[in-house]
C-alpha cells in the first residue's frame, strides 16, 4: 500500500485544530465528543476507560480501513 503522507499529516493537524484551546494550545488525544459518535455508532467499544486506546468493532475496523485508503493512499 502506498501511503501519501502529505494528506495523513494534514487529516492530523485538521485533528489537532477540534481540541484548540487556550488559543494555541491543542489536545494530543481525540476529542472525548469524537469517540463518544463513533461509540454511538458501533465502530468502536465503549471508549470511557483508564486505558489510552479504543477497541474498534467488527464494522468498525472494516469502515477505518476502508476510509484510510480512500483518504490517505495514492
């Protein structure tokens, strides 16, 4: 797979413009709201836990490959 790193760069800072705060300060994580959507639509386990990470669902997994290389590969 041949990614274009120019566009996973630009989907990241996009990403980091939805935490802004403090007017130039900005969140490493995704938005709580975010995960919360993606949750409530079943792409990926209840994202409220200790842990850093989420778990996707069966879907969810398919519609995150199946977005990446629509956005991201050349």
């Amino acid at each position: 797979m041949d990614i274009d790193e120019e566009k996973i760069d630009e989907a990241a800072l996009a990403l980091l413009y939805l935490t802004l705060h403090e007017q130039r300060r900005a969140w490493k994580q995704l938005d709580w709201d975010v995960t919360n959507r993606l949750y409530e639509k079943g792409f990926i386990l209840d994202p409220i836990s200790k842990t850093k990470s989420v778990v996707f669902t069966d879907d969810g997994l398919k519609k995150a490959e199946e977005l990446f290389k629509t956005l991201f590969c050349k």
